[in-house]
C-alpha cells in the first residue's frame, strides 16, 4: 500500500510515499514563500500551493510508474489560519491573507471587549493569527470580496478541495478560528455574530482523520494520479506534529520550530472554567485537545531586514559536538508569549518535554529574558544540516527550573 501524506507549511510543502509499515518510499519537496509587504502585510498567492501540490503529486505519480507502486490513499497537513476567499468554482478572489499578517490587529483589539465569551466557546482570547478576525476584517476592508466568496478557505481546505471538490474543513483548523465552540464541536451561532462571519461561508466540519473525499478526474488529469484515491484529513500541522512525537497522553510536552515556533502540550478535557490566556485547540487524536503557546519572539527590525534562520542559529551553536555526542543546550531564547502553561495542573504533571527542530524559520531569533534556565537533552543528526529532526525524550531532570516555562 502506498500512503501519500502532503505537509504544506509556510515556507514549502513535502510530498512522502510510504508504506504500510511507515517506510519511507519517495519524496518530494517544493520550496515557496509569503510576500512581506510591510512588519503587518504579509500575503501568498494560493496558485503557488496549488501548483506545488500538483507538482509533487506528479512527481509521486511518476516514481510510482517506474517503480510499479501504486497510491492509495492520500492525507494532507497544513499550516492553520492563513485564509483565501474563493468563488464558487474554488478559484481565489484575491491572495491568502498569511497567518503571519497582522492587519486585523484593530478588529482585535475592538472584539477584545468580548474575550469573556469568546474564551468560554472557542477556548482562546481573540487572536490576531486567528482566522475568525482575519475573516472579519476582510469583511470591512474588502466587503465586495468577501460578498463575492462562495466560502472562505484556510491552505487545508482548499487544497483539499482541489483533490476531491468537497468543501469540508476539519476540527482541528475550526478550533483556531475562534468561530467554533470547543465544547461542542461546530460552528457557534454568538460567535459567528460577534465576528459577523455567515455560516454559509465556512466549510462542513469533519473530524481530523475523518475521510474528506477521493480524488476527482480534474485532480487526476492534473497530476497522473488516479480517480477514486480516498483523501483524509490528517489535522493541523502542529496537531500533526505533537501525534508524529508522541504527544499522547497528559504530561507529554513538545518544543517544535518551523516558520513558526511552539510548546505543545495536551488534555483530555476541556477546563469548565477557562481563565487568563489559554490556547486550547482539538487535537489530530479525536476527543482530545492541545495545550499550544508560541514560544520564540522574532522581530524584524524593519521590512528591508536580513533574516536569521532559527536552524542555523540553533546549528551555529552545536556545530562543535560531535554527531553522536548529546547535546546540552540553553533554550534561553524562549518567550512564551501565549501560553496556558503556568497553568499549576499541567506543570505538575509535566514527564518530559520533546524537541524537534522542522523546516528552517524566517524572522530574527530576538533572546528573551523570560525562559532563563530551561535546557534541553537532543542527538544531532545530519541530513540537510546539522540540526535533528528527531531528538529524544528529556527527563524532568534536564530542566533546572521547570517553573520559569511559564507565561511572561
């Protein structure tokens, strides 16, 4: 069995055959990246992840056919809360507004006023990376846009769309819009109207792992795949991220660090009181939920700004070690600027905490002086750079003060 998983981040996208037994058959990348216009602009064209999405399929397709292997089923990850209106057809009406665009910060700022509510039902104070107020805010700005839009899309659902024509969006991507209850699982009528979102503009709800759909002949023609592949939804693509490390059960932790950064943790239930600053989403584990914060700060000091890449300056600081030889490194440069954390339950019941370094970041690491004492244990192991993509379990014993992880 050939099982083709699409991992569509900011910065590229990966296209893995394996088998049935997890081995790695072939893989293909493609590299792309957003269009900083401004420190608050930031957009992508979506026929960019279209166009990859085709390429690598026709590149497994190809691998397939000299190999005789065939792909049965497919699975995509993606980034979270970028949106893109599209019309009824699923073209887009303009370009992705990025998760990383910040332009809704005034919509925000008037919908904070309602945090009480929106925490209670969506599980998260109001977001700027959110999709619900990226959503609300081209609703003012570009009101002829979003009355044209048949609905309005994050990179999941539109890519999956353009493999099986259904528009179908699952729980993991609703649970950062700030338009689903968390409790409940579907979109939540006073909070589509405290963000003035019609429903008739988002997606049906599916659960991740739940079947979205089979490959359709447009899909077929385009890539030299099949019709008829089933496709799955695997979830968002740090859901995806804690499942792949083992982040299974409470007391598990991850660090990751992509484009963007992230402490994840998980639970089994929804806290009956939600208070201060949480970041609670649905899970790639039906029935459970992630416990996320953002914990690198990166700051470009003006839009003109050479970035620095998180891989290598993680990589600059290890160089020295051997490839076998562990590694003990301070995580100094950690802010937890989000972070539900401090939380006394889940500190307590914190075994270890996992560190995976992913696709190399944009944006300047930017020391912090709020995670001062945490360290980390991980084996460097070199691929395209120095840098483990998988690195073991730390004990509670490599951090010495476990404390310090905690919201600034």
């Amino acid at each position: 069995m050939g099982i083709l998983v699409f991992d569509v981040g900011t910065s590229s996208m990966r296209g893995v055959l394996i088998n049935d037994k997890a081995d790695i058959l072939c893989q293909f990348h493609r590299k792309y990246h957003p269009t900083f216009y401004s420190s608050i602009k930031v957009t992508q064209d979506p026929e960019i992840w279209r166009k990859a999405l085709y390429d690598i399929a026709r590149d497994v397709g190809d691998w397939c056919k000299d190999q005789n292997e065939e792909v049965e089923m497919i699975s995509l990850t993606a980034q979270r809360t970028s949106i893109i209106p599209v019309d009824h057809k699923g073209d887009p009406l303009c370009d992705a507004v990025m998760w990383q665009d910040k332009r809704n910060i005034e919509v925000c700022t008037r919908l904070s006023a309602m945090n009480g509510q929106i925490i209670r039902k969506s599980g998260t104070m109001v977001n700027p990376v959110f999709s619900g107020s990226k959503m609300a805010w081209l609703k003012e700005t570009a009101p002829e846009i979003y009355k044209k839009a048949d609905r309005i899309f994050v990179v999941a659902d539109y890519l999956l769309y353009h493999m099986t024509g259904q528009r179908k969006l699952d729980r993991t991507y609703a649970s950062r819009s700030h338009l689903m209850n968390l409790r409940t699982g579907r979109w939540d009528s006073v909070l589509l109207d405290i963000f003035g979102i019609e429903k008739n503009k988002l997606c049906d709800l599916i659960d991740p792992g739940e079947l979205h759909g089979y490959t359709n002949e447009k899909f077929a023609e385009s890539t030299r795949l099949k019709t008829g592949i089933p496709v799955y939804s695997a979830g968002g693509d740090q859901q995806c991220s804690a499942l792949g490390m083992g982040i299974y059960e409470e007391g598990d932790m991850e660090v990751t660090s992509g484009t963007g950064a992230f402490i994840i943790g998980i639970t089994e239930k929804v806290p009956i009181v939600l208070m201060g600053n949480p970041i609670i989403n649905y899970s790639a584990v039906k029935g459970k939920y992630i416990v996320e914060a953002s914990p690198l700060r990166r700051i470009s000091k003006s839009p003109d700004a050479v970035p620095v890449e998180f891989t290598a300056w993680f990589a600059e600081r290890i160089s020295h070690i051997a490839p076998a030889a562990p590694v003990k490194t301070p995580v100094s440069f950690l802010e937890v600027t989000g972070s539900p954390i401090k939380s006394a339950d889940i500190i307590r019941t914190i075994r270890g905490v996992i560190v995976t370094i992913t696709e190399a970041s944009t944006g300047e690491v930017f020391p912090s002086p709020y995670i001062k004492t945490p360290w980390f244990n991980t084996t460097p192991k070199s691929e395209k750079t120095n840098i483990n993509a998988k690195s073991r379990r730390s004990t509670l014993s490599d951090f010495t003060k476990i404390e310090d992880i905690q919201n600034r």
